[in-house]
C-alpha cells in the first residue's frame, strides 16, 4: 500500500516550481505528497538541478516528509502517479520570442497565447501533451493532469477531443488575480463574493455577486472601468490600456485583461511595437528576469519562494494546481475556474468542447457551474474564436497546412489573406525543428 502521493511535474525546471513546492508545504496536513518527481530535459538540465536543490531546502525548513525526485526519464517518474502536473514551455523562450516578435514585423500581434504566436504555440505544445496522455494511460491510468502549459484552453480541448482523457483540468492565473483585485475594489473578503465566470481561456467575461446575491458588477465596472477610473495593472505581460469605458458598461459583465487585445488592437500593437523598440518583447523581458531569479535559486541558504518570482507573470499558478490536486484528493468543493469540458455549460458553444467556467472541484473532478446564453457583443466574438480553437488544435494534431491557414484566418488579430500566409510560413519555418506533424519524418524536440 502506498504511503501517500506521487505527484509528477513535467517542466519540472521552470522558475514557477518553488510556488508549487510552497502550496504544497502549506497543505501538508490534508495532502499527503510523499514523492514528488521533477521532470525536464537534458537542455534544462542546470535549471532543473538549482530549482531541485532548492526544492529539496524548501522541504527540509518545513520539516516534512517528501522525497523530491529529479529525472529526464518521463516514463520512470510517471509510473503510479496520482496526480501529473504540466508546466513546459516546447522551444523554450527562444521560440516565445519568435512567436512574438515574427508577428510584429507583420504588423500583426506578437503575443504568446494570443494570435498567431499563440497558435504557433499550440502546433508545439500539443503533440508533447498527447504524448504524455498516451504515457499516463499505460503507466497511470488513474492519474488526474492538472496542466497549466500555455495555451491551457486549447491543451485542454486537444487532452479531451483527441487524447480521449477525462482525467484532466485545464487552469490559469488570470481569474485568481481578478477575483483577488475586484475584492478589494468592491472592500469585501474574497469568500463572501460570488464570482460567474464563463468563456473560454483568455476569453472569458464575469458577474460578481455578494453573500446575499445582490449583483455587484455594474458597480465594479464603473470603479475599474468608468470614466473616472485610472488603468491598473493586473497581469504582468499585458500592458494596463484603459478600455473604452461605455464599451464595457454595454457588456454588462468584467472583462478579461486579454480582451484589450481584441477590443483595443491598434492601440496594442502601437505600444507592443514601442516597447519591443526600447526594452525588446515580454519574451525577452521574462528571458533576462529569468537569468535574475535562478541567480536567487542557486543560494544555499535560501529556502523560501522569494517576492521576486512574483514579477514573472504566473502569480498563483501553481499554488492553484496544489489547491485542485487538494480538492479533488479530499473531496472539498472548492470553487475555483478552470478549464474543463462544455456539457451545456454554455449553450452557445459546442457541447464536447473546452470552456473556461466557474467549477466545483470534488474527487470525480470539475463540475461547472450552469451558465446558459451570452449576449451578442459576448457570443460573436467567443464563437469565431471557439472556432478558430477547433481548427487550431486539429492542425496542432494533424500537420494539415490548410487547415492551419484557414485557422490564421479566422483569428481576429491575424490580418487574412496573402498576410496570414506570410506570417505562418515565417512561423512554421522558424520552428520547423519542433514540428514534425508538419514535416513529415523529422523527429519532434522537446
């Protein structure tokens, strides 16, 4: 009989990894992790010894039993996992930086989840993610993936629709900051709000409610978004552009930070190009903060997540993976938002598809919470990029180029025709060492 869990993370080496180690700490008392395996590859493998000798210091300060396990073997450390973890990044910065910085010579978006170098994130992560499926299914079928590997909603469609793995739940950080953000807008504790969230992963709107169901959004609205309000910024790779103030009372629901990118590109674009000019890409703004926070990670003497870390982009990430891992070991009914399948959930997309919802998370997984129809201004704009998810991932899965065109030009931040040919040819020659569903025979690179 096992002495307690086996908990597998793949990207094991990534700078995010001692926020994991932390909620794990934190949790000790109900979540039993006894083994705890961090996988990388041979590239990662420096990252991956500091980041492990650090874990390993994390563990012994909090005085508790956990084996911390340190491997470039997947197939050794998933064999009867419990729970697997994703946190990778395929081509590394190098390729976020090519995805960003590709588009911009378009004079299209350059962003790492959001148009085309988002789509060109997903032609690399997918395969890997389906890979590590087709691992788990023999080695630990009953384990449960928790990914937070970008783009986390089309991940969670391909694990669902092609993996044929129920087993999984799809999470980002962006709720967890506007829940944390609009809380302390509205003075009132986190848990004596209700918060209705529903779209898909960088696209989802939100209502807020009180403890005694008396909706709080429009409120909220004005004190965020109105007039008078002063721009914040809440997620570290997106620049605080204020929203047309009556665009966003129409709405009637909080919008995403993402949307800006949607409903402000030119002025986006404009400040992308500039800052790219002067300080270069996030990509490459996150490749030197990277260098900074593993200097931190190789003293000896620290054994603590460091305020630094915060700066990266990812707050929250990994303590919300411990917390699902928690919920679904414990059975808690936790409310948090992820991404899981559709089922009705929101009646304007399909039913099998991957939404990003507001969730009980209990030991059979997540269960949404019923949401229903959006309003036009919500449901254009979703359905067109469900849609271009759909066509996303299929190219992702099948190397068809049409297919893979015909999903750039469905993508609003992605100018169509001969353009949209330039920029994923480009895109696809630049990473073609990572993409062999599309040149046929060459071995895929991780």
């Amino acid at each position: 009989m096992k002495k307690g869990l086996k908990i597998v993370t793949i990207g094991g080496g990534s700078s995010y990894t001692p926020e994991l180690i932390e909620g794990f700490i934190k949790r000790h008392l109900e979540l039993p992790v006894r083994e705890l395996w961090l996988v990388d590859i041979e590239v990662g493998k420096e990252k991956l010894e500091i980041v492990g000798a650090m874990a390993k210091r994390m563990i012994k300060a909090a005085g508790i039993e956990c084996d911390i396990h340190l491997t470039f073997d997947r197939r050794q450390a998933l064999a009867d996992a419990d729970f697997v973890t994703t946190q990778f990044r395929v081509g590394l910065l190098d390729a976020r930086i090519k995805d960003e910085t590709i588009p911009l010579r378009h004079g299209m978006i350059g962003q790492e989840t959001n148009g085309a170098g988002g789509m060109l994130k997903a032609f690399r992560t997918i395969p890997v993610v389906l890979e590590i499926v087709e691992d788990m299914k023999e080695l630990c079928p009953e384990a449960w993936l928790i990914n937070f590997t970008n783009p986390a909603g089309m991940v969670t469609e391909a694990v669902l629709r092609y993996g044929q793995w129920e087993k999984v739940i799809g999470l980002c950080n962006v709720p967890i900051i506007a829940v944390k953000n609009e809380a302390a807008v509205a003075d009132t504790a986190e848990e004596e709000l209700f918060f209705k969230f529903a779209g898909i992963n960088h696209l989802h709107w939100h209502k807020v409610y009180d403890r005694n169901g008396k909706e709080l959004t429009a409120e909220i609205i004005d004190k965020l978004y109105g007039p008078d309000a002063k721009p914040e910024k809440l997620v570290e790779n997106i620049k605080e552009m204020r929203f047309l103030s009556e665009q966003i009372a129409q709405l009637d629901m909080l919008p995403c930070p993402y949307h800006r990118y949607y409903y402000m590109t030119d002025s986006m674009l404009k400040e992308e190009l500039e800052e790219a000019k002067e300080e270069g890409t996030r990509g490459q703004v996150v490749k030197r903060l990277e260098e900074s926070l593993f200097e931190l990670y190789k003293d000896p003497n620290l054994d603590y997540k460091p305020k630094e870390l915060e700066k990266r982009g990812g707050a929250y990430y990994s303590d919300a993976a411990c917390e699902i891992i928690n919920s679904i070991y414990n059975n808690k009914g936790t409310r948090m938002v992820v991404n899981t399948r559709n089922r009705g959930t929101i009646s304007d997309l399909p039913y099998e598809s991957a939404i990003e919802v507001t969730s009980i998370i209990t030991a059979h997984g997540a269960e949404p919470v019923h949401f229903g129809a959006f309003p036009p201004a919500q449901r254009g704009l979703l359905q067109v990029m469900k849609a271009m998810e759909e066509l996303t991932v299929e190219a992702a899965v099948t190397g068809d180029y049409a297919t893979a065109l015909q999903a750039f030009t469905l993508n609003p931040l992605v100018t169509s025709g001969d353009a949209a040919k330039a920029v994923l040819d480009e895109l696809l020659e630049a990473h073609r060492e990572y993409l062999p569903q599309f040149n046929k025979g060459e071995e895929i690179k991780i």
